[in-house]
C-alpha cells in the first residue's frame, strides 16, 4: 500500500497561486500514476490532472488547463501541482491518489486505489 500526504493548500486570492505537495511512501514500487482530483462543497469529487512516475507523461482537466501544472521529483518521492490564476471555482479540498491506471483511463478516480487525506485550497476575491 503507498501512503499519501498532501500539503501546500490555504487561503488565497483571485489571481494568486499555490503549489501542492504530494508526498507518496510505503509501497512506492506499486505506484505508476499520482492524480490529484478536488472537491468542492456538495459536488461530486472531480479529476484535475496526472502524472506517471516513469516518463512523466501529464493530463489536465481542461478547466485547469494553462494555469495548473503537475510535475514529480522520483527522487523524492513527490508530486507537486502548481496553481495559477487560481478562480473562486477552483476553491476545494484537493486530494492526491495513486494508482496504476492505463493512461488512458488516468482521468478515473475508480482507477486509483490509495488517495490522501486531502488539503483544503480557498480561492477568494
């Protein structure tokens, strides 16, 4: 099993930016993907963007499209998303999740079997 920690989120303004951390341990060999997905108040939890590990190939929600960008350091272990622009729409609690989806279906959060705790973001003008 891949234990996941998130961190990075807080309060911010419309227009500012925040970076999430994604810390994966345990287990890390079974991990081929790391997806972050949010979910606002009274909304269905919702895909945001993926990575994998090896190659570092990327996909994006198309509403974060241009402004959020996910990278990785395998040497640590961890995956970071980039927020700018952020939008009062993007306010959530974001989670991050591991799994080994065909690429295709990365987008899935039913494809992903260990997921963090969640980090609350506040986007506020």
């Amino acid at each position: 099993q891949v234990q996941l920690v998130e961190s990075g989120g807080g309060l911010v303004q419309t227009g500012g930016s925040l970076r999430l951390s994604c810390a994966a341990s345990g287990r890390t060999s079974s991990s081929r993907t790391i997806g972050w997905f949010r979910q606002a108040p009274g909304k269905e939890r919702e895909f945001v963007a993926a990575i994998q590990w090896n190659g570092g190939a990327t996909m994006y929600a198309d509403s974060v499209k241009g402004r959020f960008t996910i990278s990785r350091v395998n040497a640590e272990n961890t995956v970071y998303l980039q927020m700018n622009s952020l939008k009062e729409e993007d306010t959530a609690v974001y989670y991050c999740a591991s799994g080994q989806p065909n690429w295709s279906s990365s987008h899935l959060r039913e494809m992903y079997r260990s997921w963090g705790q969640g980090t609350q973001v506040t986007v506020s003008s």
